[in-house]
C-alpha cells in the first residue's frame, strides 16, 4: 500500500470518529458517543460505569487531540486526522490502542452489565449506537470473537480498533 493509498485509508476513519458529521472530530463527539451508549444499554450517567463511561470519552478525546490538534483549536480537521494518524501512528498503532484503552473499557462494562463477557450481540448494539450499518455492525461483532467462545475480551476489541482505525487492511 503506497502512502498516498494509506492517507486516503486513513481519511475514511475519519467519519466514524466525527459522530455528529460537522466536519470536526471535538470533544462533543466523544461526549455524545457515551451519552448515546448510556441510553442505549440503560445506564445512569451519574453512577460508576456512567462516570467511567465520561471520563474514559475525555481522556480518548484529549489523547487524540494531543497526537492529531496541531493548531491547538481544540477540534480535530480532517487534515490534521490524516496528517497526525499519518505521522505519528503508522509506526506505533499501539499508541492508539493506549488513549482507547479506558473507553474501551467503560464501553464494554456499559455493554455487559453483569460481568459475564460481552456478548456478540452487545458488542453490535454498541457498534450500531456509535453509527455502524446494522448488518456490518453483526458481522464486526462476530469476527471479535476470535475464539468463538460467544464472548469479547477487550485485547479483542483492542486489537481489532487498531487494525481498523490505524493499520489499513491489506488485500
Ligand atoms: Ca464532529
Ligand atoms: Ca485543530
Ligand atoms: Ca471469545
């Protein structure tokens, strides 16, 4: 893949981020994406799974802002996506699994209330929440269960978003 390929890869992933579709990926994005989360699967956002649902949004927020707000304006253009994904994550896709980490987190004990593993079908309704096509959304969700143990670790969830957001999919 030549690197004008990856870019345009990379630019995709854009509007997954961008959730409410004004062209910027903010903090309101992030936000919005709990709030949509917690009223999906039902959950206060003023107990615990709700406040680390928040405060793992701001920190994925703030961590993407650190690598990819170059000018500092507190929102992300679609230009510094590509350039700061481009330049600073190719490398390192670990990096990107790192400021994921604590929402990534909160998202799965949103979406797995009792603790037992999330299931595949809890991982599409979130998928779904966050603005992935209901029929992809059941087919990423099955395909994270790598075991086929009709449950998700969050090293699965972990390793597919840095494959998907990062690492282009080769042919
Ligand atoms: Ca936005
Ligand atoms: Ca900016
Ligand atoms: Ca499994």
């Amino acid at each position: 893949m030549d690197s004008a390929e990856y870019e345009r890869t990379i630019a995709s992933r854009f509007a997954a981020f961008d959730q409410d579709g004004n062209g910027y990926i903010d903090r309101e994005d992030f936000s919005g994406a709990a709030a949509a989360l917690l009223a999906e699967f039902s959950v206060t956002a003023r107990c615990e799974r709700g406040q680390a649902l928040y405060s793992g949004a701001e920190a994925f927020w703030q961590g993407m802002a650190g690598i990819a707000d170059v000018d500092g304006d507190q929102r992300v253009s679609r230009q510094e996506f590509v350039t700061g994904a481009v330049k600073r994550l190719r490398d390192n896709p670990g990096r990107f699994a790192g400021i994921a980490r604590p929402f990534l987190h909160a998202v799965m004990a949103v979406a797995d209330p009792d603790g037992t593993g999330l299931t595949p079908a809890s991982a599409a309704r979130a998928l779904t929440v966050l603005g992935v096509a209901q029929d992809r959304a059941a087919e990423a969700a099955r395909a994270l269960d790598r075991d086929g143990d009709g449950r998700i670790g969050e090293e699965d969830v972990l390793a597919a978003l840095a494959s998907y957001y990062v690492t282009p999919e080769h042919p």
